[in-house]
C-alpha cells in the first residue's frame, strides 16, 4: 500500500523560509528526461539556477523516508544528477564506504557533480538519458535516487524505470516531484488561474512526449506497487517567502513565465509586478516517493 502523509491545510501554515524552487526559469524551453542546459546563462537546469535552489532543496526533502532506507546502502546512483546537490544532503546520512554513480545527459554538470560531492566519497559518472537505464546498470547499486526528474518523464517512461528497479530489486527515493498546489499568502484573484495554466504546461507534449508534471508522484507510487515495491510518499514542500527574496522572485518569475507560455491570453504584468514587490509567503507542493522491493 502507499502511505501519503502531510497537508498545508491553512494560510497560517505558509511560514518564511526556505522551499524548493518550482517551474522553469523565465525564458527555458521545453526540457526533456535528464535534459541539462550547458553553462550557467538560462534553462532550468543551468548550474547557476540549480545552486540558487539547492539550500531549499535540502530544507523540504523528508527526512522521514531517509530514515526508512534499508540498512547497508553503500552504491547510489543518482539520476539526472545535475550539480549533485541530492548527493550532498543526502550522503551525511547514510554510512560510510559510499560510492556514488552520478548520471546525468550534460558533461558539465557531470563534472560539478563529481567535484562537489563530501569527502570520503567515492564517485563515478556516466552520461546517458535515464530512459536508457538497464537491469544490467545496477548491477551493484543499493539506491537510485533522483531529485525533481519525474515530472519530467512519461507514464511509460516512468513504468519501465519501475519495471528495471523491480527486475534489479533496487530501492528508489525519488524526492521533490511537484504536485501542482500552490497557496500563496495573502492571495490574488489570479493565483488560481496562474496555477492551472502553470500545471497544464507541466503536462504539455513535447516531441511526441507527453510529459507528467504534476501527476507524477501519483504515477510512480502506482508503477512501483505494481512491479511488488513496498511505497511511501511524504511531503516535501517548498517554504518560500519574504526572508528568501532571490528565491521567491525567481521562483515567482519562472511560474508565472510557464503560465504565460501556456495562455498566452493571461494579463501577468500588473499580477507579477504586485507580487515581486510585496513578496508573498508561499507554499509549493511537491512529494518525496520511497519504494522497496522486499
């Protein structure tokens, strides 16, 4: 069965703090499974973007279902590893003799990865599209991780990797999915219309592929349970707000952007410039999903 815990269920719970970015940046086309922008000028996947998430990143991951790994995990591979932030917060908690296989489509971010992770940390990396993963890839491997990769994927996309985990009885934690909620405080009359238009370009087809968005945490605790996993889910918001102002605004931008793109017909300017100057406190949903094969 999936457990699924945690609900914001009123303004008061929107706090200041840290969260985890959500959206693209401003600009950023259409991305695919793994897809990494090269250098730091734009995309969401630039290194630049992803080091401005990164300390939210490690504040609304749950720790719960770290505490939940099988014992002995000591090979992680880590899917579309970016500049391994995931890896950095999540190493500490784990024991020693660690070896990390980042795997990522973006030579660079490759290479921040591997340099960044802490020391005592063995790593390798390999370049591939996370679609392309094999039973015989994890051959070794007690964890595949990934972090805000889902959304991303396919259903089908999402089903093989569920199928090649179960084929290797690897466990999965696959952390920051977004779930589309978003509740800002105080509110505007658009805030709803900028979170629908948001979330049906989050699940836009892009060459073809019909891309999950906000489904996917949903969707992968169904494929996991299917393949015999043992699932968990558990929250892992976004606490954005006044005292993260960099964050906030990027964060706001690049929500609204996608809304934009999406209907073109949405008047944003007034709403973007009411809300970048008086930053609201926000929360932007996201979930984290264990799966073990026993």
């Amino acid at each position: 069965m999936t457990e699924v815990h945690g609900k914001i269920d009123s303004a008061d719970d929107l706090v200041t703090g840290s969260g985890r970015l959500g959206g693209p940046l401003p600009g950023a086309g259409p991305a695919t499974a793994g897809e990494a922008v090269t250098g730091d000028t734009g995309g969401e996947f630039s290194a630049t973007w992803l080091s401005l998430r990164e300390p939210a990143d490690a504040a609304a991951r749950s720790m719960e279902l770290v505490e939940a790994l099988p014992p002995g995990v000591r090979t992680v591979r880590d899917l579309g590893c970016g500049t391994g932030s995931l890896g950095r917060w999540l190493s500490p908690h784990l024991g020693p003799d660690q070896h990390w296989i980042m795997t990522d489509r973006d030579p660079e971010l490759l290479v921040r990865a591997a340099a960044g992770m802490p020391p005592g940390v063995t790593v390798s990396t390999q370049q591939m599209d996370v679609a392309d993963l094999t039973p015989d890839d994890l051959a070794g491997t007690d964890l595949i991780t990934c972090s805000a990769l889902l959304d991303l994927l396919t259903a089908e996309e999402v089903r093989k990797l569920a199928a090649v985990c179960a084929e290797a009885k690897v466990a999965v934690l696959f952390t920051l999915s977004v779930t589309g909620e978003v509740q800002l405080a105080p509110d505007d009359p658009l805030d709803a219309e900028v979170e629908a238009a948001f979330n049906a370009h989050q699940r836009r087809e892009h060459e073809g592929r019909r891309l999950l968005g906000p489904d996917a945490p949903a969707v992968a605790a169904a494929a996991f349970e299917e393949v015999g996993a043992r699932v968990t889910v558990r929250p892992s918001a976004w606490r954005l707000g006044p005292a993260t102002p960099a964050l906030t605004a990027e964060w706001l931008r690049g929500w609204a952007g996608a809304a934009r793109e999406e209907r073109p017909d949405l008047e944003l300017d007034d709403y973007l410039t009411h809300r970048l100057g008086a930053l609201p406190h926000a929360s932007v949903g996201h979930q984290d999903v264990l799966a073990i094969f026993e």
